[in-house]
C-alpha cells in the first residue's frame, strides 16, 4: 500500500479509532474528527462498553478483578480485562467525552459502591500497586474525581533511580520499565489538565529521564535489552511495556511541552521502523491472554489497525522533529 492507501485502510474502522487517524493522520479539520469523535458514545466499540456498565457505576462488578474472580485461574486462563479500570481506560484512550460517564455519575457512584480488592481501599484513593494507581489518576482526571493525592502518591513513591515499581511492596528498589512508562501516562494526564504542581511536574521529567537513559531498550548496567517484551508490539497495550507505547507516549508529552525528539530514542525509533512491513502495515505481536468483552483488534500475525495508527504517528513526528 502507498501511504494514501494505507490511510483508506485506517478510515475504514471503528469510530474509537478513525477519529485518531483523521486527527493524526489524514490532517481532517477539527470539526471532522471532532464529530466522529463524538460518535464514539453511539457507535461501535464505545457504545457496546457502554452499554455494559453496571447500575453501580462499575463494570463486572469489580475494581480491577471481575466480583467472585478466581484467582487460581490465572496461570491458565490470563489475567481478565472486564472489570472497572480496564473498561474505563478503554474508554478514555478511544476518545469518549467525559460527560457521557459524567451524566451517569460515575465517578460518584464508584466512590460510593467501589473498592480495590487490596485492603478493600476506596476505588479514587488508589491503592499500593504504581499501574493501578497511574490509570486510577488518569480516568480521575478525566472524570472530574479528586486525584490530587494520588498525584502526590507517585512523588512520595519515585524511587532513587527516578523510576517507579509496583513490587516495592516487596522491597524492590529498582525501578521497572513496565511501571515507569505507565505512572509517567498518569502523570501527564495529570499535567495536561493543568493540576500538577512543581513537585509532580519534576517527578514526571526524571521519570522519563530514566528511560531514556536506557535508549527506552536497555539495561543501564550492561547495554543488553532489557527484555523481548520490548519489541512485542500488541494492542490492546494493557499493562505491558514496549518500544512502541514507550514512544507513543513521548510523542504526546513532548508535544505538550514543545520540546524537540531527544536523539537518544533513536534505536527505539529503529526497532519500530523495521518492523514497517512493505505495504505500510504492522501486525499485531503476541496478544496478552484474558477474559474481555470483545475483541478490538485482530489476532497475532495480521494487520493492526491500532498499531499501524500507533506507529505512523510515531514515526511522522519523529520524522518531522528531524
């Protein structure tokens, strides 16, 4: 496909997704993309979620975990991605305007009906684990609901390599790429919405600065790569890092603060160019395993979509800062 092809091909999508590609992508004008954005509360993807919510405001019945979820079925059936949080970020990263979920009172009704299966914790005070509690800021923000503390919970949290890690419950003190790159997506919806003050504002810039330090592939110790995970590009991205999200993250913080690429995700840059297949597409990696409620995206081994959106973009700013 030539690019304009490729560009036809990601029209002919769900309104979650064709909105981002007529933004991105195809240069529409806002009152474009804005209308089909708005269309994601009536249609496709965003209105079958919807259309899920439980009458307690949560989804499945549950914060993070599905009600009555066994746990001991993890190992072979994958973690499940119905519950309140997951369907809540989904929601946020299609594009759905916040007063949708506001009419219903939401965030209201979650701070009266939820809690976190950790210590049975209220749903928007977030709990221990440094994921579960960036996407909790982020849908909080979103929403309207009191997150401020959740804010001041990563800076207390950062640890001394500028990163974040959901194990240090356990004592871990070395910061994980998978929990970094999704406190700093916390964080700058936190930012982004005008509320953070200087000291989350620092946590944020060292945050990225410890992955890229890291070239966003690399153990700092010993230049190797930090996991092959890195370059298992999959959407839905859930919880999981890669050179893919870590860059489709950076290309909106640094557009928010009008800084330039920084040379130093050029590997990373690399990795997800060659992976470029010759009629422009990219396929979808090894999915993560888990009950949901429907599939958003194709198997392993065909044409994403999302991931084609994803590392178009990437690669147009990249480009473009060049």
């Amino acid at each position: 496909m030539a690019a304009d092809r490729v560009i036809t091909w990601l029209l002919d999508s769900d309104p979650a997704l064709r909105w981002q590609v007529e933004r991105d992508l195809a240069g529409a004008a806002p009152d474009v993309w804005e209308a089909t954005r708005a269309r994601v509360a009536t249609e496709g993807f965003g209105a079958r979620l919807l259309a899920l919510q439980d009458p307690d405001g949560q989804w499945a019945g549950g914060a993070f975990f599905p009600s009555g979820f066994d746990f001991d079925t993890v190992e072979a059936e994958g973690q499940p991605w119905t519950a309140t949080t997951w369907s809540l970020n989904a929601l946020r990263e299609w594009g759905l305007d916040a007063g949708v979920l506001q009419n219903r009172r939401t965030a209201e009704l979650l701070a009266a009906n939820s809690r976190w299966e950790y210590d049975d914790l209220p749903y928007w005070g977030g709990e221990v684990d440094c994921c579960i509690n960036a996407w909790t800021l982020a849908n909080g923000v979103w929403l309207g609901a009191d997150v401020a503390g959740i804010a001041d919970w990563f800076v207390e949290h950062q640890l001394r390599d500028g990163g974040w890690n959901c194990e240090w419950v356990e004592g871990s003190a070395r910061s994980s790429f998978h929990s970094t790159l999704n406190a700093l997506k916390g964080l700058l919806a936190f930012e982004s919405a005008g509320l953070a003050d200087a000291a989350a504002r620092a946590a944020r810039r060292s945050g990225e600065e410890y992955l890229l330090a890291r070239k966003l592939l690399d153990r700092l110790s010993t230049g190797e790569p930090v996991g092959p995970w890195v370059g298992n590009f999959t959407y839905p991205f859930r919880w999981c890092y890669s050179a893919l999200n870590a860059l489709d993250y950076f290309r909106s913080s640094y557009q928010m603060d009008g800084r330039p690429p920084d040379p130093r995700m050029q590997a990373a840059i690399d990795m997800v160019r060659a992976a470029r297949r010759p009629d422009g597409t990219w396929l979808q990696g090894t999915r993560h395993r888990g009950r949901e409620w429907f599939p958003v995206d194709v198997e392993t081994g065909e044409p994403s979509k999302w991931l084609t959106l994803c590392a178009t973009r990437v690669l147009d700013w990249w480009d473009a800062g060049h």
